[in-house]
C-alpha cells in the first residue's frame, strides 16, 4: 500500500516538472493547439464597435491554460475576378502578449512577406495557423472557417 502511495506521488511530481506530458500531441508527436476561430465582416456590430474600418480575425483558445509568444499566419484564396481561388500566400503576425480565452484582431493588421497588408476586400480566409508556447512547449494549431458547418 505504502508503495503504491509512493509511487502515485513520483508520477505526480515527474507530471508537474514534465508539464509537456499535460498537452496533446498528434501521431507525429507534434504538440497540438485546440483553437477555434472566425471572420467578422468589417460591418458586423462588434467589428464597428472596435472602429477598424477592416475585417476582424477572432481566435479562440480552447486549451485550458493560456498561450505565448503567438504566431498568426492566415493563408487565404482570391475572391474574384482573374485571383478568383488562386492562393494569397501566407501573411501573418505576431502577439507577446500571453493569450487565455479570445484574442480580437484587424485582419489587416496580418503582413505578408513583402508587407503588403491582408485585403479582405480581395481575399477570404482558407487557413488560420496558430503556434504557441503551451505550458513551455512549442505547440501548433490549425482551423479552417470553411470547415465550420
């Protein structure tokens, strides 16, 4: 029995010095982000609120425990004329801050490898790709808007 107790308390000290073994990890081993995210259109009631006069880019954390050093890299499609579905490339950005909940963002505070900024007036989202520092781990997640029914 005294073993037992034992060893129960090893696992748990080896868990709260390995806080990596708390997070999820895909079949690569790669640690994982559980994010949710949206689009608001520069006209809807919250975006106008903020005054940004451009699309909003919420992000949501669904891990229990908050994230640092994000980076943001949204990857979209053209939407019309002769950039109808041809891909924008990546454009993206950073925050220090550490996040725990919603993160709210203008979409066209996202740059591009040129520093062009993110045009949603010619572009739609396809990809939103956040990575994180997770209770010390360097971990990555990824949505799709599309992919919400």
């Amino acid at each position: 029995m005294v073993m037992g107790v034992v060893d129960l308390m090893a696992l748990g000290l080896w868990i709260q010095v390995h806080p990596s073994l708390m997070n999820d990890h895909d079949p690569s081993g790669t640690c994982t982000l559980h994010v949710r995210a949206v689009v608001m259109g520069r006209d809807q009631d919250l975006v106008n609120l903020a005054r940004w006069h451009a699309d909003a880019l919420v992000i949501h954390n669904d891990d229990n425990a908050g994230w640092e050093n994000l980076e943001i890299t949204v990857e979209g499609l053209g939407k019309d004329g002769t950039d109808k579905r041809k891909p924008t490339g990546r454009y993206r950005g950073t925050y220090r801050k550490e996040m725990r909940t919603i993160l709210w963002l203008p979409l066209n505070w996202l740059r591009n490898a040129a520093g062009d900024e993110w045009n949603a007036a010619t572009m739609t989202v396809d990809v939103i790709t956040v990575r994180a520092t997770l209770r010390g781990e360097a971990c990555r997640g990824e949505f799709s808007p599309r992919a919400v029914p």
